[in-house]
C-alpha cells in the first residue's frame, strides 16, 4: 500500500473521529498520530487533507449535494460521506493529482472500510463531479448558487432546470 493511501485511509479515520468528537481538526490529528507512527510523509499529506476539508467542508458538502440527486450530505453513511469529502476535496483542489487515481483510490477505501454497495454509489458521485470539472463547470460558481437557492427555498426548480 502507498503512501498517499495510507494518508487518505488516516485522514479518514480522523475526520470519522471528528464526527463524534467537539474538538478541533488540529487536536484530533495530534491524537490521532500519538499513537501511531509513519513517515513524515504520510503524515503531511493526512494533515493537508483534514485542514483542506476542514477549511472547505461548506463547499465540498454542497459540490456533492449538487451532483447526489435525492441525497443530503447529512443522510449519507459516515464512512460514505467522508470518503467523497477525501475525494471532492482532491478533485477541486488537488489539481496535481489525476481524477482518475482519486477515484480509484476513493472506491477501493470505500470496499475496504463500507462495502461494495457504497464502491458504486461514491464512483457515481465522483465520476459526475469529475466529468462537472472537466466540461469547464465552475462548481464553485455552482455551489454559490446552491447556498442562495437553498437559503430561498429554490433547490429543487433549479435541479429540476437543469435535467430539461
């Protein structure tokens, strides 16, 4: 197993625990590698990934409502929706990293840790993100007009626009 992987597989477990857990993204990563040890590394890329979804989490949740037709972040399993916030994340603002590596690697922690079912849900909500990006979408630009509509109560004759 990689580096990178075994980054994403901690920043997982991190941002699991953080789900539970009041404290900050910073005190939980500093538990978190108490008690483990690996490379230097692993260990930047984990933290660039925690403080990264940390810092975006607003935007990445809406990038995902936006493609997860009938499903909320919220209602999403745990494991589930942090596996596609690592990944979101990496797509919108990791542009070094190829689409296609962070949606393989996205799927196999998905088997890993949630289940086969769950494999094919996060390579859906990935794959559109990114086809989104590549066709020159702004999804930023998109998840702007997200919150607006949200807060006015227009989501659904937006999504319902779009599919015409």
């Amino acid at each position: 197993m990689g580096q990178r992987r075994k980054a994403r597989e901690s920043a997982l477990q991190i941002l699991y625990q953080l789900e539970f857990d009041e404290t900050d993204a910073g005190e939980a990563q500093e538990s978190f590698w108490r008690k483990r040890k690996a490379p230097v590394a692993t260990k930047d890329y984990c933290r660039r990934l925690v403080d990264g979804i940390s810092s975006h989490r607003d935007e990445i949740d809406e990038a995902i409502e936006s493609i997860s037709q009938h499903w909320r972040v919220a209602r999403m399993a745990l494991i589930d929706r942090n596996i596609l916030r690592l990944a979101a994340y990496e797509l919108l603002h990791a542009g070094s990293i190829a689409p296609a590596i962070v949606i393989n690697e996205a799927i196999e922690i998905a088997k890993r840790y949630s289940g086969p079912e769950a494999a094919t849900f996060v390579n859906g909500i990935l794959d559109a993100l990114r086809k989104k990006i590549q066709t020159g979408a702004n999804p930023e630009r998109e998840v702007k007009h997200a919150r607006k509509d949200r807060r006015e109560g227009k989501n659904e004759s937006r999504r319902r626009a779009q599919k015409d």
